[in-house]
C-alpha cells in the first residue's frame, strides 16, 4: 500500500470506529488527556495509526479479536514504528472497556514520559 492508500483508508476508518474505539477517543479528542494533542486513524508511512500524539511520538493502537491471528504482523509494524522514532503502546478492545480509567492513566503517564526526553 502506498501511502497515499493510507491516507485514503484513514479517512474511512475515522467514520468507522469500533467501539472500544469510539470510547478511548471521547477521552483523546479536544486535548481531553492532560492537554495532549491526538489524533485518531492517523497514516505514518503504508499504516494508519488508531490514535497518534505527535508531541509525545506515540501511537496508541486498540486491538479488537482481529489481532489474534495477526501476531507477526502487528509486531513487524510495531518495530517499522519504532525504526521511526514512534513508541507503540496496545490495549485489548476489552481493557478499554472494562478499564478505561487505568488506559487513561497509561497512555497519560507514557506521553508525559516521553516528553520530557
């Protein structure tokens, strides 16, 4: 995929979050978290990233059951992110939803972290 591809499928899959989703955005979007700026369904090169914090160059990725079966993938993507500069951190669709408080916390405390490098 190219990237331009990216971009395209980005822009529909921010009209189609699941939603565990839809959830953790609510939280994101607007500088919600400690004045973080993210972004949802964001392409980085051939991939589009669930939620992106520029600032703090992380990724935020929800995984749904979709994942199970792609554990090479997700990890060979997860090394590509890292390769450039990006720090990847997953969540299970069921953590979100069972424990979004401790989510929050994660992603705040990591962004926090690398920040200040």
């Amino acid at each position: 995929m190219t990237h331009e591809g990216s971009v395209s499928r980005a822009r529909i899959l921010r009209r189609a979050l699941t939603p565990p989703e839809a959830r953790l955005w609510i939280h994101l979007r607007r500088r919600s978290l400690d004045g973080l700026k993210f972004r949802r369904q964001h392409p980085v090169g051939v991939y589009v990233l669930d939620f992106y914090c520029a600032e703090a160059m992380l990724a935020v990725e929800v995984d749904g059951e979709s994942h199970a079966d792609r554990f090479e993938y997700d990890a060979q993507r997860t090394r590509w992110l890292e390769s450039q500069g990006i720090y990847v951190i997953r969540f299970s669709a069921e953590s979100v939803r069972v424990n979004l408080g401790a989510v929050l916390d994660v992603i705040a405390s990591t962004a926090r972290d690398r920040i200040r490098r």
